[in-house]
C-alpha cells in the first residue's frame, strides 16, 4: 500500500500497459491497473482519516481535561458570593432607554 499521494503518483508514472498489435493498448490490462490505483486511493485515504480521526479524539481529550482543570480552578479561586445591597437595581435599569440596542422582531 502507498503511505502517500506522492507514492501513488510515483506507481502512476512508472505504469506500463500491455500493448496490442492493432489498436494501441490492451483495454482489459488498463481497466486493471486503473483498479490497482483506484485501490490505493482508496486505502491512503483510510489511512489518513483513522490517522486524522484519533488526532481528533486525542485534540478533543486533551481540550477536556484543560477544561476540566480550568474549571476547578476558577471554583478555587473565586470569591464567595456576596448578597446584593437592597437598593441596587438589576443591570438593565441602568441603561436609560434611549441607549438600548433595539431588538429584532424575533426577540421582542
């Protein structure tokens, strides 16, 4: 099996078909080298998707257990919740209406 397109390329470039006496090339011997490469296509790309798929499954893993540290940490380091003074208003009420954004008719 070909371990890259440069392989396949190499195998292409170095193939010979049977000739025939009248009419060029034997057409039965073309179909078959045709299928040996289609073949090897076929089997590179395999490869490489396996190859890609656990590169994924390890990226992915790897982006979890940062998370997950990342996670732990913030809990650590963050402050206790402190309850809010009674006057305090929720956030939007300090935006005067005039500089709220207008939502979309989807949000409204």
């Amino acid at each position: 099996m070909a371990r890259s397109v440069e392989e396949i390329a190499q195998l292409l470039k170095d193939t010979r078909f049977k000739r025939r006496l009248i009419g060029g090339v034997d057409e039965d011997d073309v179909w078959r080298k045709l299928e040996r490469l289609n073949g090897e296509y076929v089997a590179l790309i395999e490869a490489m998707e396996q190859r890609h798929q656990g590169a994924l499954r390890e990226c992915r893993g790897r982006i979890a257990a940062l998370k997950d540290q990342l996670g732990g940490a913030q809990r650590r380091e963050m402050p206790a919740a402190r309850p809010a003074p009674a006057d305090a208003s929720p956030p939007e009420a300090e935006i005067e209406p005039a500089e709220r954004p207008a939502l979309s008719e989807d949000f409204q």
